[in-house]
C-alpha cells in the first residue's frame, strides 16, 4: 500500500495525523492535570526551523505528544507536537536554524546549521522529531493509520521514560517513508546516533533562518 501526500500543506492539515494528534493531546493534558503523565525533559523557550531537499526514512511512526518547557524569560509552558520516528533516515542537504531574539546592542542572532549537501547525507538512527508545523510532499509505504501510539511496531518505538504521550491514544505507521522539499519547525530533536557530513555552522547578527 502506498499513499501519496502533495503540496504544501499546514501542520493541522498534513497527513491527515494533526486533528487526532490535537485530540491525543487534550488528553495528554487532562492526564498531566491529573498527575498520570510526568512531562517530558524541557525544551528550550526556542523553536528551530529545519529545511531539507529529501528525507528518506525507515520504520516510520507519528504519536501526538506534549512537550513541556520555558519561555525564553523562564515562565513555564508546554508544546503539543506530533512525534516522527524513524529507524534510520538519510537526509539530503538539511539546513537548520534558529534566532535569539533581544540580545543587547546587537539584537537578533542567528545560528545557522548545513550539512549533507555535498553528495554524502546525514544520517541517523533512532530519530525523533518533535514537529510544529511541517509542509512536504510524502510518500508512505504500507501504511496503517489509527494504531494505538503504544502498539506501533514499524518504527523505533514511543520514547518511553518520563515522555508526556498517551501509548492509548492515535498513532501512525509505515514500513517507509519519503518527503521531498521538507519545511518544518520543531521543539526538539532527539537520535541514538546523527552523523552530519560536511558540516558548516554559522553565527551571525540579524534574522537568517533556512526559510
């Protein structure tokens, strides 16, 4: 089975995984009010923004999940993202960025991050994604949608530990999966390994993100 998704679709439309997702997620947060979920580890009071020409994964899964952290002026609050696992994927020529705001007498900064686009892509293994928002054209092998989050065996597995997901709730899968001209901004990012071949960084003053 295959399934093909086109054009630039907005997280709360894309592959047909958000509107559960946010369900999954009114959810997650009634069992953190109620002290059955302990919140993942805290993400920063920044996103990041991620572009990349091609992202070929294996042992793909997507679960709704909540990430609690900081604003950048150290008030506590959460994220609802949607989790992709992967395996293993290859990534062609990824570029990586995000903005410090308010820095005195130079105000915004930005890190810029490149690598595999020199022939050789980056690769990972037991990758996870917490998205935000994700505009692609996908392609998904064998797919099987409305699986429990905690019953998922095509990819790696939910992350386990303190991660504030609900394994009862939606949840997706696919033997593979292939997305071309990938935009997306994220929380976090997580992997057993990532090796970034070419790898250039930049720091500069100003706003200069991948898209």
């Amino acid at each position: 089975m295959e399934s093909q998704v086109r054009g630039g679709t907005r997280w709360k439309r894309f592959a047909v995984v958000m509107v559960p997702s946010v369900a999954a997620t009114a959810c997650i947060g009634v069992a953190l009010a109620q002290g059955a979920l302990a919140a993942s580890f805290s993400v920063s009071g920044q996103s990041f923004k991620v572009t990349a020409d091609q992202l070929d994964g294996t042992g793909f899964a997507q679960y709704g999940a909540l990430d609690s952290g900081y604003n950048l002026d150290g008030s506590k609050t959460a994220h609802p993202v949607a989790v992709s696992s992967f395996k293993s994927a290859s990534i062609t020529n990824m570029c990586q960025s995000v903005v410090t705001p308010n820095i005195p007498l130079l105000g915004s900064v930005s890190l810029v991050l490149k690598a595999g686009g020199s022939g050789t892509p980056v690769q990972a293994e037991n990758l996870y994604i917490d998205v935000q928002d994700l505009s692609a054209d996908a392609v998904f092998h064998n797919i099987d949608i409305g699986v429990a989050a905690g019953n998922t065996n095509k990819g790696p597995g939910m992350k386990g530990g303190s991660e504030a997901a609900n394994p009862y709730g939606f949840a997706q899968q696919a033997d593979s999966a292939t997305l071309t001209d990938v935009k997306q901004t994220a929380w976090a990012t997580t992997a057993g390994t990532f090796k970034l071949s070419g790898l250039k960084m930049s720091v500069s003053a100003g706003t200069h993100e991948c898209y």
